[in-house]
C-alpha cells in the first residue's frame, strides 16, 4: 500500500466514483455509479465506520453502520480492515473483509469473494492484498498471508499461502500459473490469457 499522503473524505469518496467508472464499462455516468453500485455503497459506509472504528469509544456504532451496510448491499466489510484508494469491488453481494485484511490501492474484487481468517485468535489473520491485485468471482484468500502486488486470482480459485508479485493464481488449492513449470499452464496458452478473465472460465484449468 502507498505510503504516499492519504486525502480527505469527501475527496477518497470522489475517486471511489471514478475508480468504478474507469474499471466498469457499464457505468454511464457518475450519477448511476453514486445511485446504483452497492459495492461503492459498501465502501463509503466503510469510510465512515473506519473512522468511527478508530475512535475512542465507538467501535460499536462503527460496528452497527458496517452491518447496516451489510444488510443493504451483501456486502460486509469489518470496519477494522485496512482499505487503500480506490477500490472497486463489482457487483459485490457475498463480498467478505475481515477485521484485519489489508487491501492496497486500485484493487479489483468481483461478487463473493472472502477474505476470510482461519484463528480464533485476536492477532493478524486475514490476508493483505498488495496493490493493484484482481481477485475473481467466489475467490477465497485465507489467513494472514500477502499476495503481491499486480497478482490476479482466478475465479474459485481458494488461496491459502503467500503469493510473489506479479502472480497469477487459480484452481483448490491455488497455484501459481504465471511461471513455466510443473504449474504452469500448457506452453501454447499465451501469456496475455491469463489476465483475460474469460481464460478462468475454462473449467479445464482447475482440473
């Protein structure tokens, strides 16, 4: 995540607008994005609940607002966890961000995607996502581990170990394909595909 100085509200919630238009082709007018995207909605509720979380003596507004949220979009999203700029979570419903994830800037998350824990106890233990990472529809990233930097996961794919930049993971449990090897996808499937989301359409990739 950039260490770079963080802007005011009102101005992360603009870029959260125009993140969506610019990864969203659907999107019309920043009107439509303001009026209809639950996951801009989710978002914005978790700008506020941060804050509120991160003030003396109201984590439990902060934790009703997320759950409000929750029950609005299908989206929840712990207002514990650390959110970078301009998000953009697409479509949304069944999206989950525990307490402790940590999520870059410009990152991309499609529909059901979790970014789940697997301890019970109070510690690190959801993932970081670095910056510029795409995680597919009904992807699932367990524990306290950290995908680099312009990773992409395919869709489905369940990851539950560290990941280098630059990564490209797929299938139970996820490996990465970006790499010739025992891993790798056939030689004759050109290296653009894999950040073709049709590609993870494919079902024969995940056998």
């Amino acid at each position: 995540m950039s260490t770079a100085r963080r802007p005011g509200l009102f101005a992360r919630l603009r870029e959260d607008v125009a993140a969506a238009r610019a990864h969203d082709p659907a999107a019309r007018s920043s009107l439509e994005v303001v009026l209809a995207y639950p996951g801009v909605h989710a978002l914005w509720a978790y700008r506020v609940a941060h804050r509120w979380w991160r003030a003396p003596g109201l984590r439990l507004p902060a934790r009703l607002l997320s759950q409000f949220a929750r029950f609005l979009t299908g989206i929840e999203i712990h207002p514990g966890a650390r959110i970078g700029r301009r998000l953009f979570i697409d479509h949304g419903m069944g999206v989950v961000i525990g307490e402790t994830a940590v999520v870059g800037d410009d990152v991309m998350l499609y529909h059901g995607v979790t970014l789940g824990g697997k301890s019970a106890r109070r510690e690190k233990r959801h993932p970081t996502l670095g910056d510029r990472v795409v995680v597919g529809a009904n992807a699932t990233i367990l524990g306290p581990i950290v995908i680099g930097a312009d990773s992409s996961v395919g869709a489905g794919a369940v990851v539950v170990r560290d990941a280098p930049a630059g990564s490209v993971l797929v299938g139970i449990p996820a490996r990465d394909v970006s790499r010739r090897g025992a891993d790798a996808p056939d030689s004759s499937t050109p290296r653009e595909s894999l950040t073709d989301p049709a590609f993870y359409l494919d079902p024969a990739i995940y056998i």
